[in-house]
C-alpha cells in the first residue's frame, strides 16, 4: 500500500477524534474541515443579538472550521471563495458579500444547523464592524472571526467544538458536490466523486506546499498523456480529506515528527499505537545508567518487552515512515517511504542501539542520537557548538535512518569522517571533542558489526591482539601518566598524548618513543610511585602484546579501532572495580 492509503487507515482508525479537542493535544479535523488560527471570537444569543467580542490569544489553541475545496485553497480570488461560517472580517462586511448567499444555502438545506440562522440574522443587521470597535481596541480586515452562540441547551456554544455542527457541513457540502462525475479512485479502488483541488499545508514548516496540484495548462506536466489535468491522478474528495487531513495531524500532534530544516520525518503507527522516535534512543533518558554492555543490552531487550505487553501487540500492527521536504512553497515531496511491521521495526532499532553506543560517563552507556552523528561528523564548532549546515544535516540524517530501519551498513564516509574529527583534538573544546570521540567510537563498532569484522567490540577484552586496539591502549595509558602530573600541579594543560594523536595515528611506535620518553624525564618521577608503577606496569603489558605481532607493520598507519582501544582503557581508569588505586 501507499501514503495515502495509510493516511485513509489512520483517520478512520481515530475517527472518533475527529473534532475532538484534548488536552495536550491537537485536534484531527473532520472531512470538509481544517485548523487555522482565529483573531477574534464573537459571541451571540440564539435571536442573532450581539453579546460579546474579545480578541483571540495567540497561545490559545487553533480552530476547527468548514472549508470548500474553493475557499481551502484560495489565493488572489479569495473574495468569491468565502469559507461557509468562520471567515475574515473583510468578506463578512464587504459590499459585495459572497459570504452571506453561501450561508443561506446551508441554512435552508436539511442539513441545517441551529447556529446558523442567528449567525446570518446578525451579519444582516450590518452591526458587526461597528460592534467589534466598541469590544475590540484594534481591528485588521484579515482577522478572521470565530463565533460563539448561546442559549441552545443542547449545543456546544463554541462552533469550532460542536460536532454535530462539523458533521452537518461535511453532509450538505458532500450532497452539493455529489453531482460532479464519479471516477475510480486511485486510493480507494472505488467509483467515487473526484476531488477537484487537494488541501494544501500539510506540513507546517513548508507553507502551503502541496502533495497533489496541477496548474500548469500551457506546459507539459501532462498533456499529450491526458485531455485534463486530474487524470493524471484521480482522488475522489473524501479520500483526499482523510488523507491529507491525517497527515496534516501526524504532522503537528500525533505522529512521531522529526524536522530536520524543511525536511520532516513522520514515523507512525496506522492503527494509532504509539512508536518510538527512530532517531532517538531507545531507552528513556530517565532509566538507570548501564555500564556494562551486557547489562546494557538486557535493559534494552527489557524496554522492547514492556513496550509490548503495554501495547498488548498482536505482531500485525504496521508502522509507516515517511519524508516529506519542499523545495518550493507550492510544492512538497515525498522524499522516502517506507513500511514495516511493528516487530520488525523495533527489533531493528534494538539492534541499532544495541551497536551504536558508547560510554557516556556517568549517564552509562547510551546510544548516539541521529543528529549528533551528524553534527559531530560535518559541523562546524561554533560558541561551544557543532552547527551542520541545513542541507548536509537533512540528507545525512536520512541516510543514517535508512541504514537504521532498514539493516544497512553503516555509512562508511560518516564513520571516517568522525574517526578523522577525533583524531585531531587540538580543532576542537575539550568537551565537544569528548562527544566527537563517543560517536565515533559508536560509529566504530556498528560499522564493524555491520561488515562482520569485529563483532561486539564494546564487550572487548583490554588484551584483544590487534595492532590498533592495543596502540590505542597505549595512547590512552600515556595520557593518564601526565595528566596525573597535572592534577597533582592543578593545571589544565593538554598532554602530549592527545596533542600529537594526528601524528601517532599515522605512524604510532616513533610517536610513542618521543613521548614515552619525555614521560621519563619530566613526569614520572613527580608524581606518586604508584602512579608511575601503574604506567610501567601497564605500557610493559601492551608493548608484549605490540612485539608479538608482526613487528614489520609497528610504525603503519592505525585503523579505526585504535579509537576503540583508547576510550576502553581510559574508561577503565574509572572503574573502581577494574583497579583499585589505593592498593596499588
């Protein structure tokens, strides 16, 4: 199935919401309806006698109102396109008043409302401008009036709540429209009545960008293929409603939505259970730390778990991941589509997070959110940030979930582009190029364990013989000695370790030579004996492991896994059960 079909099953999976406002929450608007944002709300009794009028605030939450395929989608001709009820001040006090014919109709129709007549009573009277002057300090032709009618016991007062008056407008203006041809819906498969315009704005942060238009009647977009435009694509009116009407509402409230510049990322469940971010953790922020891969995968495999029995998931339930993004204000694509199972989908994203983590101190081990990959691997440091330019985010970070729903290999040119930032400190903060080193450390070991080549190397033993590994190793016991020194000094200078690691990366065993022999001369012998018998003991067991391989390729450049090395055993350095200091 498509988008649109999903968009179809979602709406009517969560119809009975339709119209309904929640708390926390933004209203699904029912077929024939959309939100928009009210300016002035005016209040009447029952006789059509004005009552009230107070301007709208602008945190108070958007309004449900009736809408034509005309009035939904004006531009230059809005004055002859008027919405049915709610509308601008302009078109209700006009001379040639559109609004007030069109109302009428509705009115006299059987599928009337009771609000109606002492709406169109007042707007007769002509005491609306002169009214809202007296209740309101300053007026704009564009504000757009909400109305409000009392002294009905057993009706909503406020129009943008009542749904008996929604579902009375989506039933007159379905009759209205009901004698258009009737074609085969591509969405629904059924002989319906064709949608002529498709709603616009489904996703806020790209304007009125539309999935379905056509105004082009002098070009080629579709003649010498069709006679009309909409045969192009054949939607019938209640199906494009739903759709895009569901969309509209993933887009703001319900949906799992992730924009990235004008690129947004919907992830959702059609039948209306609640997903996880794909570009977030897994595990809440809030759970205990774990600092033990082992322990750290068992809580993961026991979030899934509970996530499950919450649910009381079948293992039909489907999920939908969508792009969208617009490069222009008229015109939103569908840059990515994707559908998966529920299991499926959550077992891919344990299996991301399960590999794509790292030692985050005393937050434990956590796994590397989506963005910070990128901005760690192409941004640029800035006021103690890393700021990725809006194009290179958005199209990496699709790339990452790609390869995270659906069980690709880690981007190869991510990786080392991470790998290249952590081995040059000195271009960095200190704290920034501590989260470069977790994220490509991250990005080590799921691209290993991707390409098979490693396997669970966060659960590595410190003694693992491979070149690199146990180099990084050394790297890391090498810092610790000087940064000793400085901590017994209270300085905060850098230490030859970290300030040469360019260089050891590309030809370690001289690198290590020079430093280890300004350790012997400057340090080691200023800071506590067991300090010094530590690094000894330490650099004599690495330097075995280093000997028994092949001594020809010592001085050869490092791969990625030194990093690996090097974040291991300086993580050991605080882990009170690895060593214990006070005894040494």
């Amino acid at each position: 199935m498509g988008l649109l079909q999903r968009a179809i099953e979602t709406y009517d999976a969560n119809q009975h919401l339709a119209g309904e406002y929640r708390e926390g929450h933004t209203p699904l608007a029912p077929v024939g309806h959309l939100l928009t944002s009210a300016n002035i709300e005016v209040t009447i009794d029952c006789d059509g006698k004005f009552l009230a009028a107070r301007r709208v605030d602008k945190g108070e939450p958007k309004v449900i109102i009736p809408v034509t395929e005309d009035s939904a989608g004006r531009t230059s001709a809005a004055a002859k396109m008027p919405h049915p009820l709610c509308e601008q001040l302009k078109h209700l006090t006009a001379e040639n008043n559109y609004y007030l014919p069109q109302l009428a109709l509705w009115a006299k129709s059987r599928f009337s409302h009771p609000f109606l007549n002492p709406i169109e009573a007042y707007l007769r009277a002509g005491t609306l401008r002169s009214d809202l002057l007296s209740s309101v300090s300053t007026l704009n032709d564009d504000d757009l009036i909400s109305w409000r009618v009392v002294g009905f016991s057993d009706q909503e007062p406020a129009c943008w709540k009542n749904r008996l008056l929604m579902k009375a407008f989506t039933d007159y203006y379905c009759s209205l429209i009901s004698n258009r041809e009737k074609v085969v819906c591509m969405v629904t498969g059924s002989l319906e009545v064709k949608a002529e315009q498709h709603p616009k704005g489904i996703i806020p942060i790209n304007g009125n960008a539309k999935l379905i238009s056509s105004n082009d009647k002098s070009g080629f977009t579709f003649r010498g293929r069709f006679d009309f435009d909409w045969q192009a694509a054949t939607v019938s009116y209640v199906a494009s409603q739903k759709a895009h009407n569901a969309l509209r509402w993933l887009a703001a409230e319900q949906g799992v939505r992730e924009p990235v510049g004008t690129r947004t990322f919907l992830c959702w469940s059609p039948q209306g259970i609640s997903v996880p971010k794909p570009t977030k953790s897994l595990r809440s922020t809030e759970a205990p730390p774990q600092t033990r891969p082992s322990d750290y995968r068992d809580s993961l495999a026991t979030t899934l778990l509970s996530y499950r029995k919450d649910h009381r998931l079948k293992g039909n339930e489907q999920v939908v991941f969508a792009a969208f993004d617009a490069a222009t204000t008229g015109r939103l694509s569908l840059v990515c589509y994707n559908e998966f199972q529920l299991p499926l989908f959550l077992e891919r994203l344990q299996i991301w997070d399960s590999y794509c983590c790292w030692n985050n101190g005393k937050y434990g081990i956590q796994a590397i959110n989506l963005r910070d990959i990128v901005d760690c691997a192409f941004g640029t440091q800035r006021n103690a940030f890393l700021e990725t330019d809006e194009r290179i985010q958005r199209l990496h970070v699709q790339r990452l979930l790609n390869c995270k729903l659906n069980g690709g290999i880690f981007p190869m040119d991510v990786k080392e582009s991470l790998v290249g930032r952590a081995s040059t400190p000195q271009a960095y903060e200190d704290a920034i190029w501590r989260k470069i080193i977790r994220c490509a450390c991250a990005a080590t070991q799921k691209y290993h364990y991707d390409t098979k080549q490693g396997g669970e190397e966060m659960a590595w033993s410190l003694d693992r013989q491979d070149r690199s590994f146990q180099f990084g190793r050394l790297l890391a016991v090498m810092e610790r000695a000087e940064a000793d020194f400085y901590y017994k000094t209270n300085e905060t200078r850098q230490t030859n370790a970290i300030k040469f690691m360019s260089e050891y990366r590309q030809r370690p065993w001289t690198v290590f030579e020079r430093i280890n022999r300004q350790l012997h001369q400057a340090y080691l012998n200023r800071i506590e004996p067991w300090q010094a018998a530590r690094y000894e003991r330490l650099k004599d067991e690495i330097c075995k492991i280093l000997c028994s391989l092949d001594e020809t390729e010592l001085n050869q450049p490092l791969s990625d896994l030194y990093l690996i090395g090097y974040e291991l055993q300086r993580n050991a350095f605080f882990e009170k059960a690895q060593t214990n200091e006070n005894d040494e």
